[in-house]
C-alpha cells in the first residue's frame, strides 16, 4: 500500500511538473518494447526465407526488409525521444524539487536550525531528491518491462511453458536478494548522514575564504585532513562490506537466468536439427529468451529501485513532521507600531533547562529610544527574537498597540521592524541585491539607499564600486566584485536596515567591529535618524547609550534596572557597577 501511495505521489509530482513530457515518456514507454517484438518476429520470417526455409517470394521478402528497417528506425527514434524527455523533465523535476525544500527551510522555525536531526533530515532530503527525480524513471520503466515481459512471456509460453517459466523462476531470487539490500544500504546511508555532514563541513571550511587565515595561522591541514580521514574511514568500512557481499550474492543468482537462456537455446537447436522448427525460430526465441530476462531484470531493477524511493519519498515527506511552534494564523494587519508591551514574558529555548527570560515586562513607546544592558547571555538578543515572533513564549503575552502579537500577521508584523542583528551577514549579490532583498519596492532606490550608506558611515564603499550599485559584493561569483573588512561589513549590514522602510528599529551590537572613529560617526549619524521613532538597540559599550532616552538593564533574563542614565548612575547598582568598569578604563595612571 506504502509502495502504492509512493508511486502515486511521484506520478502526481510528475504531472503537475509538465503533463506534457508525463503523458510522451509514458507513451514512448509503451511502444518500444512492441517495437523489439514486431523486430524480432520480423527478423524470424527474414532468416527463414534466407535460409530456404519460407515459402514466400522474393517480394515479401524485400517488403519484410523495409519493414525490419522502418521497425528498427522508429525504435531508434523512440529511444532518442524518450532520452530527451527523460532529460527536460528531470531537469524540471530537480528544479522543483530543490525550490520545495528551500520553502521547507524558508518557513522553518528558527529553533530547528539548533536542532541536529533538522540538519541531518535536511541533508538526508536533498540528497534523495535525486532518487526521487529517478522513481518517475523507474515507473516509466517498470511499464515497459512489464508490457515487454507480458508479451513476451505469452509468445514463449505458446512455444514450451517451460521457457517462460523457469526463465522467470530463475530471475526470482536475484531480484529479491536485491531488494534486500537496497534497503539495507539505504538504511546505512540515513545512518551515516550525520558523518557526511561533518565530512561536508570540514570539506568547506577548507575551501572557503572565511577560515582561510585561521587554518594557515594554526597549521591545522593535518589535523583536518586526520579528522576528514577518521571519520570517512568509519563510514567506508561498513559500506564495503555491505556493498560486496551484494555484488558476491546477486552477482551468484544472475547465473541462473543465464543458464536457463542456455538451455533454451541447445533445446531450440535440437528442434532445428530434428526438423521441428526453422532455423528462424532458433534466432527468434533466443532473441525472446534473452529480451524476457532483460525485462525480468528491468521490471524487478524497477520495482526494487521504486522500494528504494518510496523510503526516500517518505523521509522527503516527514521534513513536514517538523511543525512550527509560531503559527501565522493572525488575521489583523499592523499598520504602524505605536506602543511595545512585554507582559510577564518568559521563555527557555528548546532543548534547554535554563530560562533565557523569566517573568520580562516593560512597556516602551514610538518615540523612545531603548538602550538593552547586560552581560553575555542576559536575554537580549531573545527579547529581540520573540518581539519579531521568531519564536513564541512560554508564558505571558507581548502586545502592541494593545493586542497581542499572534493576532496579527507575520507578514505585517515584521514588515514594521527592521533589524541588524548581532551576528549580521551580507550576501554575495550585487549591492543593489543586497539592499533589495529587504526592501525591493522602493520607488527612488538611489536616494534611499545612499541616505542609508550614509547614515552607517560607509558612503565610502561606492568609491570602491566600479559598477555602482551592480557591483558583486565579494569576489566569489565575479572577479570585478569588491571585498569589505570587517567594519565595512557591518556598516553595509547597517545600511541595509536602515534602507528597509520601517516604524520600529532594532539594532543589536551595531558597532562591535568598528573603530572609535567609525563608531562615533555612525551614532552621530543615528541620533538623527533615528529621532521620532522607536529604536531599540543593544551595546556593550556603555558610552554609546548617550543615543538613548531609556535603558533597560537585564541580568540572567530578569529586568533589574529601567530609567535614565542619569537616574542609573545615581543608583550605585549593577549599570553603575558596568559603567564604572568601562569608564576606569580611560583613567590615566602614573
């Protein structure tokens, strides 16, 4: 039933792809195999009249002629017709399927890329994207080796029922062994997955530029390589074995088909010697003997590779038993963001004992701007991640403008924030993709992005840019792309959200690989930007909070301390404390 449903869903995927190379691969399946049956009984009546043993005159015989080459050439046709179908639409089925994970991993929950079996079902999908791209292969198949075994079984069967029979027989246990082992090998290869990913990413970090200094400073090729080789290694060890003893078993029972394609072929003879058949039967049934147990072993390859694939279907299938915790079913739109409310917000990340935030409230407003204090692992970066729902508490409630968060959509909610966030990546696209993919409706793009440059203290970068705005950002997809330090990086990053048309900012860390000057210039910068509208940013430079109009320190994902700086440093606690460590900095000593 499994196997079934399997094969219904790759033909379902495989029409709604293009009916039209469906409809041709399945129809071209079913003809070629007539074809080698009209040949071979063509060929029957030609060798027989060769050999003085037809009855017929030299007409037919010229006709039989044409019609063994006509046979012959629509075969061929045929054969071509069904590879470029085969071609166009695997293409077209990879394509579809590659776009249908990256949707999968799009509207992921971020939790499941901190979870080790989402990464290994992932990877374990993509590559058996590639065995289900060849299920549609293997039904195609499968038909015309079952119209050719049908065929032909009957013809043999008509000559002696023992042919038919033991040639069928014979093929059984192969196929089965087969089977077998398919599963076993596929069920090795699910098991290894996590090792191939640490072999991928260890392959990678060799290769990218990013570890590049890194592992030339630490002299770390052995060690890679050693590590690279252990665990290969451990993998090979078990897929040798398994893979040689089915090659020693199938390798064994396939001597069973042709013995029985031998005897057919000294029985035949004898009825030839004997006077019981034409020297046309001989090249007739060894012909169906042989094209039998071709399709015997066609039908049975085919079904086992269907096995094979209806396992890979079905971890294709499970990335959907990864259910999102944060549901888009809101039905209100969020037009601007007025007032921001955590109520007795609290929240662990999954797979962890320790609350990232216990018991968080605080009320902020659209024309304040809120510096968040703390230490490493105070909660921070998770107010941030639950205010744009890239996760849900476990208990209280987040409004604004007095309704809860959930109640508007996703898309509406997150269309008012933009945010840098800590660890910031830009994209090797060009500059004018990497702004856009934030925001790609602007009308005077020009403007907006070079007040954004601007305003992240990097109008510099275009000088750089030799293209303008079509310039690739790194060198890895074109050698006329510019590269950008650290600083830069992150100043662009900046750009970028400032660039995307917002009603509450969110900048965590903005300035943690900038220089004193740059860092200087950029908040200058923001203290005009971001004037009149609700910003919320994170730094543990404690002289950069002089940007805000209130801070809110958090220590072990509590709220400690809320006011003024000034109101703060009156207060001799834990921002006074922090203040005091940083400003002791800049005391000259003797």
């Amino acid at each position: 039933m499994k196997l079934l449903k399997s094969i219904v869903w790759c033909l379902s995927l495989s029409w709604n792809v293009s009916k039209w190379y469906t409809t041709a691969r399945i129809a071209v399946g079913v003809t070629i195999p007539l074809f080698a049956i009209l040949i071979a009984f063509i060929g029957k009546y030609v060798i027989d009249m060769l050999a003085g043993q037809g009855a017929l005159g030299q007409d037919v015989l010229i006709f039989l002629l044409l019609g063994l080459f006509a046979s012959s050439l629509m075969r061929l046709l045929a054969q071509r017709l069904e590879q470029y179908c085969n071609a166009m639409h695997e293409d077209m089925l990879g394509g579809r399927l590659a776009l249908v994970i990256m949707e999968r991993s799009f509207y992921a929950d971020l939790e499941y890329f901190d979870n080790t079996a989402y990464h290994d079902k992932i990877t374990a999908a993509s590559n058996d994207s590639y065995g289900i791209i060849y299920i549609v292969w293997n039904v195609m198949s499968a038909i015309s080796a079952a119209i050719s075994f049908v065929g032909v079984f009957l013809i043999l069967w008509q000559a002696s029922f023992l042919y038919g029979l033991l040639m069928l027989v014979a093929a059984l246990p192969s196929s089965i062994i087969a089977a077998r082992y398919t599963k076993l090998l596929y069920m090795l290869n699910l098991e290894q997955i996590n090792g191939r990913r640490q072999m991928d990413y260890l392959q990678k970090i060799s290769t990218d530029r990013f570890h590049a200094q890194d592992l030339r400073l630490f002299n770390a090729s052995s060690k890679l390589k050693a590590k690279y080789r252990r665990i290969w290694d451990g993998l090979f060890v078990h897929r040798r074995s398994a893979a040689r003893n089915r090659v020693i078993f199938t390798g064994l029972l396939e001597c069973l088909p042709e013995a029985v394609v031998a005897w057919v072929g000294v029985d035949i003879a004898f009825k030839v010697l004997s006077g019981y058949a034409t020297v046309g039967y001989y090249s007739l049934y060894i012909g169906l003997a042989t094209q039998l147990w071709s399709a015997i072993s066609m039908l049975s390859a085919s079904v086992v590779n269907i096995y094979d694939n209806q396992m890979k279907i079905e971890n294709f299938v499970s990335l959907e038993g990864f259910r999102n915790h944060v549901k888009d079913e809101g039905k209100k739109e969020l037009i601007q963001v007025e007032t921001l409310v955590f109520d007795t917000v609290s929240f662990t990340y999954p797979g962890t004992r320790h609350r990232a935030l216990n018991c968080v409230s605080f009320r902020l407003h659209k024309d304040e701007r809120v510096a968040l204090v703390g230490l490493n692992g105070s909660g921070k970066s998770t107010l941030i991640k639950l205010m744009l729902r890239m996760y849900a508490p476990d208990s209280g409630v987040i409004l604004i403008n007095g309704i809860a968060i959930q109640e508007y959509t996703l898309a509406s909610l997150r269309a008012n924030f933009s945010c840098y966030f800590q660890d910031m990546r830009n994209f090797s696209f060009s500059l004018y993709e990497n702004f856009t993919i934030a925001d790609d409706s602007r009308e005077t793009f020009e403007d907006a992005a070079e007040v954004a440059l601007a305003a992240s203290g990097c109008g510099d970068i275009m000088e750089k840019a030799l293209k303008g705005f079509e310039t690739n950002l790194t060198r890895f997809f074109d050698t006329e792309g510019i590269e950008l330090s650290g600083g830069q990086h992150q100043k662009l990053a900046l750009a970028r959200a400032l660039f995307r048309r917002h009603t509450a900012l969110i900048l965590d860390e903005p300035s943690s690989n900038l220089d004193p000057k740059a860092e200087h210039d950029v908040f200058e910068a923001l203290r005009a930007y971001t004037k009149g509208k609700l910003t919320i940013f994170t730094s543990h430079r404690l002289s950069n909070v002089i940007l805000a109009d209130r801070i809110i320190v958090l220590e072990e994902g509590k709220v400690i301390e809320d006011g003024t700086q000034k109101e703060l440093l009156s207060n001799p606690y834990r921002y006074a404390e922090l203040y005091k460590y940083q400003q002791d900095k800049f005391i000259l000593r003797d």
